[in-house]
C-alpha cells in the first residue's frame, strides 16, 4: 500500500531534526513518481464521521500558543471590570460593612499567605557583639542601633532601630525596596537619586522609627554550593518552595512588618500613635499591611501604587495566584477607609531578570521587568480607588491623599516634604519641612551582606519546615472525603475534586464553540491511518492533534481510544517517530504505533507546553487571574473527549490516558478532573511531588531548573500525586517507573504510590491498580502498561503482539 505523509516542518523537532528532513523528502519523492493516489475525500473521516477538510499549517504549536496569549490577554484586560461588578455587589450586599471588611481581609490574607502565627510576646533584641556594637549612629535628637525582632516560626525581622533621644510623638516601621538598605533611609549611607533619607526626618521629628531590611535582588546566595549555584534573585529563590507551600514572599514579608508593629503596639508607657510607609517593594507591602491592619492610623505608599494587569510581565516573586479576580490596588485601598492614605507618585524601582549570564551560575531564573509606572496610569488608579470610597453623595473620601513625589536630577523621588507632612499630621506630629537637623556620627559599619544571608536562609529554613510538615498537612485535609467503598468514592471525593480543579487548576467555563472538527490524512499506513485533527475550544482557543484509526475496524463496532500524551516540549508527531537514531523514537517509542497496531485506537493530543518562554508566560499570565496552563487544558480535553465520543467508530465509555513525563503530570491532573477517562497511566512523572518541586537538597529538583511555571500556589499542603490518584479511584490507576529515571528517586515514588495501593486495597478494588518498574531512563516501556490498559479497556491482547 502507498504511503503519504506530510511531514510538519523540522521546527516542530528541535532536538530531531533530521527525522523531519527525512518525511518531508519522502513527501517529495512520492509526488515525483506520478499522480498522487489520494482524493479529496481522503481527508474525511471514516465510516461518515462529520468533518470539514483541514489546511496545513507551518507550526500549529505555535500557533496555538499564541491563540492562548491573545486569550488571556483578553482576560486580564477584562478583570478591572469583573472587579468593578464585585465591588458593586459587595456594596450592595446585606450586612455590616465591618464584616464585609473584615472577610475580605481574611481572603486577603490567604492569597498572599500571611497566616503564620506571630509570636504572643513581641520582643526586640540588639544585633552586635564585642567588636560590633549594636549601636551604629548617633544624629542630633536620635540613636540608631541594629536590632531583630522575632516574626513566626524561627524567622525574624531585622533592620534599624531609631530611637528618638526625648520621649516618642509617635511610631512608625518606614519599609525600604528590596534593594535598598535599612542604612540608606537612615541617612548613614547615600541614598539612590531622588530620594531622601525618610527616616531619619521622621526620628528628627520625633518619631520612633523601625526599619526592616528586605530580601534583596542579588543572587549571591541563591543555590546550594554542593549542586548549582543559579542566576536566580534572592526574592524568587526564597519565592520559589514558599509558593508552593502557601506563602508568597510578599506575605511573609507583610508578616515581618507586622511583628514590628505589634512590638511597637506592646512597648510599655503611653501608647503612641502608629503609621507606616514604604517605597517600592516596601510601599507595596505597606499598602498590603495597611489594608489588613484596621488600627493603623496613617500610611505612605510611594512607588507601589499602580494599576496590576502587568503583575504576570513583573519579578515573578510578585506572582499572586488570583490576585486581579478580586485585588487591584484600588480595591486594597478600599480596605484601609477611613484611615489616612497618602499616595506619593514617585517613579518605582527598575530592574530586569535574567541578567548578565556568569558561567559559574546555572541560568535557571524566570524573565521579570519593574519599571517605574505611567503617571497617568497611576492615576486612573487613583481615580479607581476614589469612586471605590465616595460618599453615598460621590465625594471623594478626605483620608485618601495625593501627595507629588520628591524631585531628583532625573527620578521623581520617595520622601517628599508633602507626603512625610501629611502623615505626622496623621500622627498627631508637627510637621519639620523635610530638613535635616544636623550631621550624624556614624559609629559602626552594618554587615550588610551577612544578614542578607541570615534572612534568606531563615526563610528558606521556614519552606523546609512547611515541606516536613505537607504530608501530614495533606493527610488532613484529604480526610474530608471520609470513608467508604468504591461504589460511593466518587461522590465522596467530589468536594475535593472541585477544591483541585477551583484553587489549584483554576475552572474555567465549558467549551463555548461549536466543535467545528478540521481534518487532513496526513498518513496512509499498512496497518493503521491517520488524521491529523483541529477543533474549537474557546474564542482564539483550539486543540489539535493525530487521530490513528486501525484498519481492521469494522462498520458499525465501536472500539475503546488511549489518548497519548507528550511531554515538554515534544508534539503529536513526536509520539510517531521511527527512526532509532532520534531521540524522541527512543523516549516514546512510537507507543500510539503500536497501540494502534494492537487493535486500540489511538489519539494523540497537543498540549501547549512547548515553545520555551513563550508558554511559560501562559502560567504567569495566568495566575493573576486565579487561572493555570491546565486551566486551558482541561477544556480541550473536554473538547476532545465530547469529539472522540461523537465518533461512530468510538465506545466513550472506553476512553484511557497514557502520558509520559509533562504528559504523565496530564495522566494525574486530567482524569482526575474528567471522569470520561475510564483509565489513566502515569509514566515518567509520578514523585512525591512536594519534595521534587521544593527540595534545595535534590539536584533535579525544580528550584533549580528553568521549569518557573511548575509551581503551584499551597499544593503541598492540599494534594500530593498519591491523592489525585485518589481522585481517578476508582477507576483503574497505574504508575510506570524506569529505575534510572533522574526525574525522582524509587524511594520517593514507592513512597507516594504506597499511599494509592492503599486506598485501593480499603475501597476493594486492589486489583485496580499496578506500580510497574523497568531497567530504564525517562522513556515509554510499554509492557506492563499495554497489558494493563488491554485487561481494563476491554480490548484482548494479540496472540503474537508486536515488540
């Protein structure tokens, strides 16, 4: 029989390239012999199956990604309005304002994950020794000295400490950008351009002054010297395992300044009134604090005040899973009414991820740009929050300010005479006009850079403590599915099916469009045929992939499908590679093939991680919206499977999933959440999934890989592979491991499994389930797996299958 196949372009092969050389020379050696065998009808599908013909396309890959940026970007692009409509409803809602307020701060909290307990007994304590004294600076009216004081856990804030040398007017924590230093805002050290040492004209004024340091943006100790050091920030690798663990970094660092004032709120004597400001990353967390903290009287937010669409292009320490569903600053600003706000315009800190590349650092970190905000944008923010707080008659609200920034040589700076005299006025303070009162003697030199390190580490120690304690986290939370048997798991286990597919996922609406099946024959083969397939998902959103139908299928039967999964990177065709020479013939061994040649039929979906940075911006795109890459994915599968059961040649009710490595991670998160697939093999992915993507101790770990977009926001604590498993139970479940496999260690994954075997032995079904081991790497084995998906789809086995 002839053989037609047109090949994609070799781009669809980057590590591969001369397999597609080869087919698309085979393509022009065939229409150099004659007349092709083909009709137009080829391109339908068989046994009257409803299609329209397909037209080739260069790189449907890319295209489908960038179907998916215009999606998204259309959703963020709508998510102020979808806010506005939230915030109607709120208003508009019965019920105290105060605990409208004060339930929307406990969502807010949650987001940023600033939940861990402060201490009972706030507490601040020198920072020095012999040869370094605490005390760093002596100005005219106030001492500085280096303190810490303990935040939850074992983490502390550190910074400066200004005490005023007469009783103090006031208490104010003055939060610095991460790449400022606690010392240039006490004027010890030179400030960038533009701005004014803050809080020193705050302790000259009489104000007790708390200065923490953040974590910065250099990378000096971002790695573990025994594996790899990474370009990454400090910020995203401290961002990094506290994400998944249900922290982000800025709440951890909302929670240090929260320490802070309550130690300011416990000091003995008469209590003083208590402000806060803050620049940059210290004015985004000041606006944070100040919206969650009802009893501060009087804050600063200068260059952290902007519209958020642009969070997902920003550091991706910045990245909030949900935030624009229900917090632009606006909305936060709505929270702080009616204390006083000020919002001083200056231009934000610029930088820029990745940097420079250094040959002694693995170049791991996610792109990130800060730039400082469009005035005008800063604005119609304003304006936002404004109409948020007016009156019932629409006044705008007195307690919200505007304050123009301090004006440098070539920066619009923090600290101008209007902004800081409009919170000591807050304060109950009088007013100084931003002068310095005199000289300071500096005493000591801060090591700047040793409690940099201290900070860092004790954060990541904080992720080591969450990561032993997930599993038992999990345990708990997975118990709300109580007990029973196989006939009623899957109602039991619905509650936590949603909780995936809302908090960790992200649920979108079902597919919108009409299906619109697209096909083209794209292989005429001795055994099998196959169509390459696009349908339509949502507007800009289709999926696309190989349909391989066997010959032998016969009128009127209706066969069970295994739909084949790629991984990273890799597309349809790579599943249906021959050649023994190329590497994705080795992975995956052309298993669709020879599923096919036994009898299933086989469809080979793409889903869209592939094209390196250009998908990895869908997650960060995402997450802002409450949204992942698998939000997507999940509705083309769907598609896909309301497609493959229209088919008359098809039993829905037979429909498995085999997935290796990315498209293993598909075999746990996909029938998890679809019940129309009756079976699911997870090749190459299977882990316990907590310490592969948190662990700093594991060299293939993904704190120190390119792989930013794997991390999801409080998984550890909600859903390990073992109980998505638990998810698919009870339909058949099966795990394929290859020994030499540096995607995780047989330990860990005996581990995770052993938690399945279980709940399938307590619902009655151990037979339902199989752990396979091989001599192998990353790859398809195909042998315990093929045998499994034939017992439980239905479908016998060859008398002589085929190696």
């Amino acid at each position: 029989m002839a053989t037609f196949f047109v090949a994609p372009p070799t781009s669809f092969f980057p590590s591969c390239r001369p397999w597609g050389l080869r087919f698309g020379l085979l393509v022009t050696l065939l229409a150099a012999v004659g007349p092709s065998a083909r009709s137009a009808s080829d391109d339908a599908l068989p046994f009257g199956a409803p299609s329209t013909s397909l037209a080739a396309h260069p790189d449907r890959s890319a295209d489908m990604v960038a179907g998916l940026h215009r999606f998204f970007d259309r959703l963020t692009a709508g998510s102020a309005a979808v806010r506005d409509q939230r915030n109607r409803n709120r208003a508009s809602a019965p019920g105290a304002a105060s605990e409208s307020a004060q339930r929307e701060r406990g969502s807010l909290r949650r987001l940023l994950g600033a939940v861990d307990a402060l201490p009972a007994q706030p507490d601040l304590v020198f920072v020095g020794g012999p040869e370094r004294p605490s005390l760093v600076a002596r100005g005219p009216a106030f001492t500085v000295h280096t303190v810490a004081w303990p935040a939850f856990g074992e983490v502390h804030g550190e910074g400066l400490w200004l005490q005023p040398t007469t009783p103090a007017l006031a208490r104010v924590v003055v939060v610095p950008d991460a790449d400022q230093t606690p010392e240039e805002l006490a004027g010890l050290v030179a400030t960038g351009p533009g701005h004014v040492a803050v809080a020193r004209l705050l302790a000259e004024a009489g104000c007790e002054v708390l200065v923490p340091a953040l974590i910065d943006r250099q990378s000096t100790f971002s790695g573990q010297p025994s594996i790899a050091m990474t370009d990454q920030s400090h910020r995203e690798w401290v961002w990094r395992p506290n994400f998944e663990a249900g922290r982000s970094l800025m709440g951890l660092e909302v929670r240090k300044v929260e320490a802070a004032l309550a130690w300011f709120r416990g000091r003995s004597g008469p209590a003083r009134p208590i402000g806060l400001a803050g620049y940059g990353e210290g004015g985004r967390i000041a606006l944070l604090v100040a919206a969650l903290d009802p009893q501060l009287q009087a804050t600063v937010v200068s260059g952290g005040f902007q519209p958020r669409e642009s969070t997902w292009s920003e550091p991706i320490d910045r990245n909030l899973h949900g935030l624009l569903t229900a917090w632009g600053d606006a909305e936060l600003v709505s929270l702080v009414a009616p204390r006083t706000l000020v919002i001083e315009a200056s231009d934000g800190p610029a930088t820029s991820r990745p940097g420079v590349p250094s040959p002694a650092r693995k170049r791991t970190a996610a792109p990130g740009t800060l730039a400082p905000a469009d005035p005008a944008a800063i604005r119609r923010e304003f304006a936002r929050a404004t109409a948020l707080t007016a009156d019932p008659q629409g006044r705008p609200p007195g307690w919200l300010v505007w304050a123009e920034p301090a004006l440098g040589a070539s920066r619009r700076g923090f600290g101008s005479t209007d902004a800081l005299d409009r919170l000591l006025r807050a304060l109950g303070v009088p007013p100084r006009g931003g002068v310095p009162a005199g000289p300071i003697e500096v005493l000591g030199v801060t090591d700047v850079a040793a409690r940099q390190q201290r900070q860092v580490e004790e954060l990541l120690r904080h992720a080591e403590t969450l990561l032993h304690r997930s599993e038992d986290a999990r345990t708990v939370f997975q118990q709300r599915a109580g007990s029973g048997d196989a006939a009623t798991w899957a109602q039991r286990s619905e509650g936590l099916r949603e909780t995936f597919w809302r908090d960790h996922v992200g649920r979108l609406p079902d597919p919108s469009l009409p299906m619109n099946p697209r096909t083209r024959l794209v292989e005429r083969g001795a055994q099998v045929d196959t169509w390459e397939v696009v349908l339509d998902v949502w507007p800009d959103v289709t999926t696309w992939g190989l349909l391989l139908v066997p010959h032998s299928v016969t009128a009127g039967e209706r066969r069970p499908v295994v739909v084949c999964q790629h991984g990273l990177e890799g597309t349809p065709f790579s599943l249906l590679d021959t050649d023994p020479a190329s590497k994705d013939a080795q992975v995956y061994k052309a298993y669709p093939r020879r599923l096919a040649e036994r009898g299933f039929i086989c469809y080979v979906p793409h889903n869209p991680y592939r094209g390196g940075e250009s998908f990895r911006q869908l997650q960060r795109k995402a997450h802002p919206l409450g949204l992942t890459l698998f939000s997507v994915v999940v509705g083309q599968h769907q598609r896909q499977l309301e497609w493959l059961g229209s088919l008359p040649f098809v039993d829905a009710r037979r429909i498995g999933f085999y997935g290796l490595s990315y498209g293993g991670l598909s075999a746990l998160r996909l029938p998890a959440l679809l019940p129309g697939y009756a079976v699911s093999v997870c090749s190459g992915a299977f882990n316990t999934w907590s310490w592969k993507i948190m662990s700093r101790h594991y060299p293939n770990a993904y704190v120190f890989t390119h792989e930013y977009e794997q991390f999801s926001y409080n998984l550890a604590g909600t859903f390990g592979n073992a109980d998505l498993a638990g998810l698919i139970a009870p339909r058949p479940f099966m795990v394929e491991r290859g020994h030499q496999d540096p995607v995780g260690r047989d330990e860990w994954v005996t581990h995770e499994y052993a938690k399945v075997r279980r709940l399938y032995s307590d619902l009655g079904i151990p037979e339902r389930t199989e752990m396979e081991f091989f001599p192998g790497r990353h790859e398809i084995h195909g042998v315990g797996t093929f045998a499994f998906l034939h017992r439980h789809l239905g479908w016998p086995e060859p008398a002589s299958p085929k190696p």
